[in-house]
C-alpha cells in the first residue's frame, strides 16, 4: 500500500522566495496534517484538515505561511516569502477518521527545508 | 493544554542490553492516547507503541514496552535486546482533545 507521500524530499532556496511543499494522503483518509520539526522545539502541528476543510490552523506560525487542500488527495504548505528561521524537517501525515484515536497518523518522509 | 517532556535528550545503550526512555505528560483530559514514536536517520516517523490512557494493562510490541503510570502522568519506553536498528530518535506524545503534542524527543544510540 503506498503511504503518505511527500515532495520534495529536499528544499533549498534563498532567502525570500517562496517555497511549496507537497503531500499526497493515504487514499480514504479523512485527514491531513502538516507538521513541522525543528531541534528546538521538537515536532509541531502547524494545520490540520478534515475532508479538505481547515480545522485547525493555530499552529501555522504567521502569515507567510498557508496551507491548502483543493482535493482528497492533494495538499500544499506555502511560504512566501521564506526566512532562514523556517529552516526545518516539515512532515504531513494522514489519518482514518483523526477523532478515533484507534486510527493513528501515517506519516509521510518529510521534507528537508533549507532556506539560505 | 497539554504537554510532554523528555528529559533525556540523549541515551545510548549497549547492543542486547535494556533501555528506558522516559516521558511524563500533563493533561486535564480523561481521555486521550499516548504514542511513542521512533524517527530513524532517514526522517520518516514510525509508530512504536500506543497506549489507550483506559486501559490500566501495560502496551507490548515485540521487543517494546510501556510503564504507564497514570497518576504520576509517567509514561516510558522499553527496548529490551536493543539492536542496532533501535538507533533513531524517540518521540513522546499524546492525543487528547483533538491535539496532538510531542516531546522534544531522545536520541538512542547503541553501542556495538
């Protein structure tokens, strides 16, 4: 069965360009989840989705940051312009009804930002 | 709110001996879930263990246990007959309330 499947698997880029991450759920999964993984703060939860529609976007750090989901299938994690200090290991995983905690999250293999 | 800490940011452990990695967590949830997951140097994060906080019985895995102390919100890993494969880093979290936090992670090294 294919997993949560991200690209690109490395990012680099200068300083104010903008940068697009990518993820491809598990087929039938109902939600999505972007996180981001620094060493100082360990794993965070950026955005969640739940059947393509925003839940909960409190941990999206600022503005330049956004986040869609145009369809089951498919989502992106935008910023612009992008900072140094965005440099991270941004994960997305997905999740079989996220409110049943017998379903735990697949993540996918992360993407490896570095923004010079 | 919740949180998690891990108060080893690293252990190692010598190949076929035992290891304990710990977490404690702090909720006002009655009901959630915690995990431990295992990130391996190629990034991709694995669930190891999960424990239904219901559930007084100890989660098994294989070589993978939990001591889930619930009152004392203690929650810790054990690899027994530790591989070389068991290197990576371990994260604690839990699920409750419709969030999701982790620890800030131990990286477990093993000794050959």
């Amino acid at each position: 069965d294919a997993g949560v499947i991200q690209s690109p698997r490395h990012e680099v880029t200068e300083m104010g360009q903008e940068v697009t991450l990518r993820c491809k759920p598990i087929s039938g999964h109902d939600y999505l989840f972007w996180y981001r993984q620094t060493m100082m703060r360990g794993l965070e939860l950026l955005i969640y989705f739940n059947n393509n529609v925003p839940i909960d976007d409190s941990g999206m750090p600022e503005d330049r940051f956004s986040a869609k989901m145009p369809n089951a299938s498919f989502s992106t994690l935008k910023i612009q312009p992008s900072e140094p200090r965005d440099s991270a290991v941004y994960f997305c995983a997905s999740s079989l009804e996220g409110h049943n905690l017998n379903q735990p999250q697949h993540f996918g293999d992360g993407t490896r930002l570095s923004i010079l | 709110a919740q949180t998690v800490t891990q108060s080893q940011p690293e252990m190692s452990v010598q190949e076929a001996e035992t290891v304990t990695l710990s977490c404690t967590y702090d909720t006002s949830e009655s009901d959630y879930y915690l995990f431990w997951y295992k990130q391996p140097p190629s990034r991709q994060m694995i669930l190891v263990i999960r424990q239904e906080a219901y559930k007084q019985q100890n989660a098994t895995e294989n070589r993978f246990s939990v001591n889930f102390q619930k009152a004392a919100k203690s929650f810790s890993l054990k690899i027994s007959d530790s591989q070389l494969g068991d290197a990576a880093m371990y994260f604690c979290a839990i699920f409750g309330n419709e969030k999701l936090t982790f620890g800030t992670g131990t990286r477990l090294t093993i000794i050959p």
